[in-house]
C-alpha cells in the first residue's frame, strides 16, 4: 500500500532539487497518491508518438485503475519518481521488481515540452540509487526501436549495458552496481549542469533591480546605478511600485509588467517581502535572483527556515539563488559588464575569480584587488549561501577560460565531499586559493544551515592538501598568493636564488625561505645600487639575468632598499623584464618605502607611474585567461617569501603523480552490507550498535582483514584451554578501556610459554589490577614484536568518511600525531597517509632498526578507507593496534560501531545541497 508523503514511511530523504542540463532547476521526489489528478494531466499533454513510445499503444487518458496503479507504491518492490516544476509533472521514472528479486524493470516517460534537459538520465541515476538500496542489482527494459532517446539514455548511464531484439522490442539489460565509467558520466553531468546554471546567473541577457531606489545610498539605488554606470549590456528594468521614474527609466510597479522576459533579478526588498518578491519572480519566469536583502540571518530559527523555504520555492519553479546577504556579484567580460553589486566601479579586467560568503569579506577582497591593480573575471558574493555556493562557482570557473586563477573565502563547508572532488579536479588546471577561519566546520555563522564537523583536529585541513587547494590564513595571504599566481609561471621546482643590496637583509629573506622549506641555491647581498641610474640598473639586470638562466635556479626573491636617485618604479620594471624573459617566477620587496605614492603590496607592469593601480603589459585584453605579465611586489620580504612558497607547494602538487583509485582484491560489498542490514534491524534514531567481536571480525573479513583472535574467559583453566587452542606462546590482556595496551600499569603481560605461566600471570595481574575493580581478561597468541599502529575511520557529520593513521601509544593519545585523508583513496593517497605522522621514520628503519612492511599496511589500509567508503552505517571503525614487523603485520583489536547514517550529500545520485 502506498504511503503519503507525512507517512512515517515515505522516503523523504529520496526527495532531491536537481540542476537540468541547461542549468534550470527542479524537483525530485516519490510519487504519492495525491499526484493521480497532475499524472492524468501530464499524460492528456503528451503527443501520441510519447503515449505510444512509453505504452505501445495509444491512450487517451488514463483510466482510474491505472491512476491508482502508477501512483500508489510501497517504495520497495515498486518505485516512482517524479521531477515537477511548480505543481507540474515534466518527467516520470519508476521500477517494477520482476520474479527474479534482485531484478527490476524500469520505465520513463518525459514530458515533450521538457525533452533534451536531461531528465531521463537524472531519474535513472535516482531510480538505481533507490533499488540499490533495496537489493535489486540489475535493471531490464523493453523499448520499441524506434524510441532511441530512451535507448541513448540507457546507453550514456555509463553501465554495461546488453541488449537484444524480440518481438519487435529491444530488450535492454544492465548492472547497477556503479562502475568507474557510470561515476565519471553523473560527475560530468553534474559538472556541466551546475556551470551552466551558474554562467546563466553571471552572464543574463536581462536584469531587473526589485526594490531599487530614488534615495542615494540606499542598497536599491547603488545596486541599479552600479548596473548601469557599469556598461550592462543588456536591458536593465527598475521594479518599485512607489516610484514612477528612476535613474532616467520607467519603473515597473512588479515583475510581472516588465514587458520583456527577465532573467537575473536582483532584490533589494525588506526582509519581510522577500518571499512575495521571490514568488513573483517565479510566476513571471525569471531564471534566477539575487538576494541583496538581509535580515534571515538576525532573525534566528524563523529567519532559517523563511531562508529554506525561499530556496525551496526558488528551485521548484527552475530558480537558483544567490544570497540573502549577498554583497552581489561581477562579469567583467566586455560581452556582459555587469556589475550587479555594492562595489563603486567595475573592476579592471583580468583571470581572477573570486568568491566571498562574507558581504564584509567580499568588500575586503574587493578593495584588495584593487589595491593590488588585481583584475578580476568574475566574483560572487553568496550571503548566507542557501543556495549557490562555492561548489557552483568552482564548477563555472572550471569551464571559464577568462579565469586562470580563483580565490574563495569559506566561513562553512556545505558539502565537503563534493568539494573535494571538485577542487582536487579544478586544480589540476586552475590554482585553487581558500581561506578559511580556524574554527571553520567546529562553529556556524549566522544564517548559515550546515552541518558541524566532529572529526578530528588537522582532517579538514588535510582534505585541502589532498585537493590541491593552497590553503591561507587571511584574506590578505589570500592576495599575496593571487598576485603571483596570475602573474608568474609556475616553479619548476623550489630552488631560490635571493638578492638584496642588504647583507642582513638578504640572509634574513634566505632564512625565511629555508623556513618554508625552500632551497636557496644562490645569495647575492650587497649589490651597490647607489650610483646612479645609468651604472646601478645595467648591473642588477645583468645579475638578476645571469641568476635566472641557470637551471638550477627555478625562482627569485629580490628585495631591496630605497636607492638614491632610483624611483621604486624603475627598479621593478627591470625586475619584471628579467622575470619575463626567463619565463620563472620573480616576486619584489621594496622595504623601506614609506610614500603611499609608491606602496608595492600590489603588482607592478610596464609603463606604470607608480604601483598602485596599475596596468598590464601588452593588451589588456589577454591578461583574461593568461598571465597579468606584471611583476608581485610585496611591502614585507616576509609575505613575498611565504606566498611564493605556497606557490611552489602547489606547483610541487600539480606534477605529482596522482596515483589511481583501485579496488582491493577480495573484497565483498554486498556480503558486508547484508551483515550491517541484519545488525542495525531495530536500531533507531541516532543510537549506534557495537557488534560483538565474531560479527566485528565477519564484517572485517568480507574486506579481507583478518583480526588476530583472542578469547575471553574468567576461570583459569578456561584462560588454558584457550591458550591451547590458540597456541602458545600468549599475551595476557585485560580489555577495560583504561588500561587496554598499556604494559606499563600492568594491563599486558607477554611471552607467556605455558599453562604455570599463565595460571601465575593471572594471579599477579588480578592483584595488581584489583584497585581498578573486576577486570575483564583475555589471552591471544603472540605475534612478532615490532611497531604498533592505530587505524581509524568515522563518518564526520561534514565531511563523511575520515581515514586517521598514527602510531599506537602516547603518539596519537596525548601527541595527536595523527594524519588524516578523506576517501577515496588513491594509491597516493595512502602512501602520503602512511607517512604522514611526525613518528612515521619509526617506520622506515629508525635509528638502524629494520623497516617494517610498509606495503602490508598501506594494503590494510586501502581496505579500512574503501569499507568505509562504501558503508557510511559505520559510524566507528578502529584497529588498534595493528603490530607491525619487518615481515609480518597482524590487527590485534578491532572496534566497530555502527548505527543509521545521516544520508550524504555527495551519493550516488545527483542532487543540490538541502
């Protein structure tokens, strides 16, 4: 029987707002009884050649058994889905589980008017997640020959798909298990959708400013004449019912008497009118807003859920939003200018992107730009990011070739897997910068409605390095990188050659550099540059010349003091004359330069009369997607030496090898997943399940991870008889949680070689132990002595899985030696995780010792981050120890909880963040 939508029963997490392939939104959801009447009136509107494609045959309507029939479902052995805009049905997907219960046969049909978004892929991606999820492994469809849309839907999936003519059908058939092909396809598609929808948003044939205003300097009058003044290509339309004339145009009482269709409209309406507007702009077409307006934020829970239901509604009727809170956002390609934002003037031209969740911060990097004569492609500013975020922008910037370098400043992650997946791709093309706070993921800024992290300290930070992203503090440090990146090839490599007309100040940049561990290969220091233009810059060209063409030089580092009778502007267009004809990068200090005239935090290029605001070299029009050809210059050696450093570790990133993501050798997913089924049956809300050791040790087994086994027991004699089955010699061990490993308050006794032995060791451990209360022990067989190690894994409210390594002890308990990496995991990865901790040398032959078999637990390892991966029930997953060898590596203890996950964000099926 079929379940509505307020049924305990109804899979409300299946509901999903979906990106269509141009960019439009959507929404996903089961279908309920209540939608008979909109399924009888998507059907009426269907051409004869759909109805006939999709039933092989003609009907009319449908009848009432019908209706009843394709809209009630248990949501089990019978699945529907369907994508509605507003209150209309534009796409209906479903499964019928066939004899065969791990079978199902599915069916779509897609509204005619709405064919070529994409809805027939999103569906099948949504319907293979849901029968997955119910144990069905395989799909089968019939489809008429002459339905090749629907046979190009099957074929594209990515899935290996068989097939075969009977009867005049083609009969279809595929595994749903995901493959590496079927993940790449739904990335791409959700890559090209979302920076679709993002470029409509930044690049609109039409503007309306909704709440502008006659009143200088209030938001509605700046953001209107900003559009304006800022060379907006397109018609721009005033919306005010009390106003009939603004900035020199007719103002509209609403958006519905615009005459012409609108398709980005930026809302500068009070709080409380917000969500009239947002309908309006819905019931009138409008592709997207931009919510200017604040007050969501102030307003605590009711502001929170005013700003869920705006999205909500925004992404119903095909909206996406920007904001509230938004400071606006910018276009500065000559084809769109737009600058729909609180910024005074359009900036200069250039690759950066930018993106801000901070009106305040925007404003910050705003004027940093300037100030550095940074040009700009693009920037965003998202509010309180209900909607549009920096995962949308970072899909935009990707396909952007007038950006070559972006810059986000995150107060919240919404989506930290997805993130992940994104910047580790974007940066293989296009540094990726991001500063962030220290308590980021650990507290919320208002009006943000995200999840808190629990996992521990450094994983976020670790899952930046893994990504590529370069990581900063600030957003100053967010523009000492920019500048250099935009302007600068990459390094080869991280050797310096440093020079300075100070010899203390040349050796305190050269320290710097080795702090950040860059290698200074060449010091030059007390270059006289006192004499004059003509005997001082023909020498520091030929020096700094002389310096860069040497292969074993990839960088250069110049600061340098005022010199008589040299303007500052001068010194810095050898420089950049030197560095460009090297094609290396070359960063300036100019310390000691007090007129603001001549400040040198910014870039200096050719022909500049002084280094602030200045101008690219050649044409302007190329520093969009290419270098700035223009020289970083930074008023401390301090901030020059520590970007160019950031720069270097990335450029040491990008020609990395990557590794590959591989599946370890027998393993069995489905196997692990019936047993996690069968335990969690019963468990509810937010409690978790510790499984007994047999069940941790099956669950382990089915990824190929043997635990070492051991046996309680509370007499001794049953301590002897398990040492005899398990084999001598044995360790002692109690397990309380206290004083588990730790030899040195007694809890390990080890090397015992008989049954006197035991029976001794029994007795003194109990005595010792009896100040703790009744102890619980245990014996197991002894392995070979070598290093003890910890493995964890959880699944972090925010970032999902989290895979920790550490060596067992005082290392990770009182040390928090730890290194961490988000699954998957490449071959890389896991190398990288394994040497990650500050102890890790004890691993590789410390102080003469053997090495252990590092690939045994990079293996162990692999295991542990695809488990986890793939089983987000568990909660906890923790080996500790695992004793390690030169030759041998064994898991003596393994800790499993599991419990009924919050459903991720980042799955198996396409879906915007909720």
């Amino acid at each position: 029987m079929a379940q509505e939508a307020d049924s305990p029963d109804y899979p409300d997490y299946w509901e999903a707002d979906v990106v269509l392939r141009d960019g439009g939104t959507a929404h996903l959801r089961p279908i309920v009884p209540a939608d008979a009447e909109a399924l009888q009136a998507f059907h009426v509107g269907q051409s004869e050649s759909s109805i006939y494609l999709r039933f092989f045959t003609f009907k009319a309507k449908l009848s009432a058994r019908e209706l009843a029939r394709f809209t009630n479902v248990d949501y089990m052995n019978r699945v529907a889905f369907v994508i509605t805009i507003g209150d209309e049905i534009i796409g209906i997907g479903r499964y019928d589980r066939l004899d065969n219960p791990a079978e199902a046969e599915v069916a779509f049909n897609i509204s005619d008017v709405h064919q070529g978004r994409g809805l027939g892929s999103i569906l099948l991606e949504h319907l293979a997640a849901a029968a997955r999820e119910n144990r069905i492994s395989k799909f089968s469809a019939e489809v008429l020959p002459e339905n090749r849309k629907m046979i190009t839907v099957f074929n594209d999936a990515g899935y290996e798909v068989r097939r075969h003519f009977d009867d005049g059908v083609v009969a279809l058939e595929f595994d749903l298990d995901p493959t590496e092909r079927s993940r790449a396809v739904m990335a791409s598609r959700e890559h090209r959708a979302e920076a679709k929808s993002v470029a409509a948003l930044l690049a609109p044939r039409s503007v309306a400013v909704i709440g502008a205003s006659r009143d200088w300097g209030s938001v509605g009058y700046s953001l209107l004449e900003n559009i304006i003044e800022g060379g907006f290509t397109g018609p721009v339309y005033a919306i005010n019912p009390q106003a009939f004339e603004l900035n020199g145009m007719i103002s509209y009482g609403t958006i519905a008497e615009v005459p012409e269709p609108v398709e980005l409209a930026v809302v500068a309406v009070p709080y409380d009118e917000v969500s009239k507007v947002a309908r309006e702009c819905a019931a009138a077409g409008v592709k997207g807003i931009l919510v200017a307006s604040d007050g969501f934020s102030q307003a605590g829970a009711e502001g929170l859920q005013r700003q869920r239901e705006l999205v909500r509604q925004a992404r119903a009727h095909g909206m996406r939003v920007i904001g509230p809170g938004s400071l606006g956002l910018l276009n500065t390609d000559p084809a769109v200018s737009l600058n729909a934002s609180m910024a005074p003037a359009m900036p200069r031209r250039g690759p950066l992107g930018l993106f801000s969740q901070s009106a305040a911060i925007g404003v910050l990097l705003y004027t940093a730009a300037s100030r550095r004569g940074l040009g700009l492609s693009s920037m965003v500013s998202g509010g309180n990011r209900a909607d549009v975020s920096g995962n949308d922008v970072m899909q935009y910037w990707e396909d952007d070739a007038a950006t070559k370098a972006v810059g986000l400043y995150l107060e919240s992650i919404g989506n930290p897997r997805k993130f992940s997946r994104i910047a580790r791709r974007l940066s293989l093309s296009k540094p990726v910068i991001v500063a962030k706070s220290d308590v980021m993921g650990l507290q919320l800024p208002p009006g943000h409605a995200v999840r808190t992290t629990q996992a521990p300290v450094g994983a976020l930070d670790a899952m930046f390095r893994q990504s590529g992203v370069i990581r900063v503090e600030t957003n100053e440090e967010l523009m000492d990188v920019a500048q250099i990146l935009v302007s600068q090839p990459l390094p080869a490599g991280a050797n310096l050659a440093v020079f300075s007309n100070s010899l203390a100040l040349g050796n305190v940049v050269a320290d710097a550099a080795k702090a950040h561990q860059l290698d200074v290969v060449r010091l030059e220091t007390g270059m006289d540059l006192n004499t004059g233009q003509s005997k001082a810059l023909p020498v520091l060209r030929q020096r700094v010349r002389h310096a860069l063409s040497a292969p074993e030089v990839h960088a250069a580092v110049v600061t340098l003091l005022p010199a008589t009778g040299i303007p500052t502007p001068v010194l810095a267009e050898v420089l950049r004359e030197c560095a460009e004809e090297a094609g290396k990068p070359l960063v300036a200090s100019f310390t000691g330069v007090l007129d603001l005239a001549e400040r040198t935090d910014g870039l200096l290029a050719a022909g500049d009369e002084s280094l602030a605001g200045s101008t690219p070299a050649a044409d302007p029009e190329s520093a969009a997607g290419g270098l700035q050809r223009a020289l970083p210059c930074f008023a401390s050696p301090g901030s020059a030496v520590n970007a160019l450093a950031a720069v270097v570790r990335y450029a040491e990133w990008k020609a990395r090898d990557k590794g590959e993501y591989t599946e370890s050798t027998g393993c069995d997913p489905a196997a692990s997943q019936q047993q996690i089924d069968a335990l969690l049956a019963g468990v509810t809300g937010t409690d978790l399940l510790t499984p007994t050791r047999a069940q941790a040790a099956g669950l382990l087994g089915c990824y190929g991870i043997t635990v070492q086994e051991s046996a309680a027991f509370t007499s001794d004699d049953e301590a002897v008889a398990a040492a005899e089955r398990l084999g001598w010699p044995v360790a002692l061990k109690t397990t309380d949680a206290r004083l588990r490993q730790r030899l040195d308050l007694g809890g390990v006794r080890l090397n015992i070689t008989d049954a006197a032995t035991l029976r001794a060791n029994i007795a003194h451990m109990r005595a010792s132990l009896a100040q703790f209360g009744d102890i619980p022990l245990e014996v197991q067989s002894m392995v070979p002595a070598g290093q003890a190690c910890t493995i964890r894994a959880i699944e972090d409210p925010l970032l999902g899985p989290v895979v920790s390594f550490g060596l067992a002890g005082d290392a990770v308990n009182l040390l928090g030696d730890w290194s961490h990496r988000i699954p998957p995991l490449t071959t890389v990865d896991v190398a990288d995780l394994v040497r990650g901790p500050r102890a890790a040398s004890k691993l590789f032959g410390y102080q003469g010792l053997p090495a252990v078999d590092v690939p045994a637990l990079e293996d162990l390892i692999a295991r542990v981050a695809q488990l986890k991966d793939e089983h987000p029930e568990v909660a906890l997953l923790e080996l500790n120890p695992v004793q390690l060898s030169n030759h041998s590596l064994a898991v003596l203890n393994a800790e499993i909880r599991l419990g009924n996950h919050a459903h991720r964000t980042d799955s198996a099926r396409r879906a915007m963040r909720d």
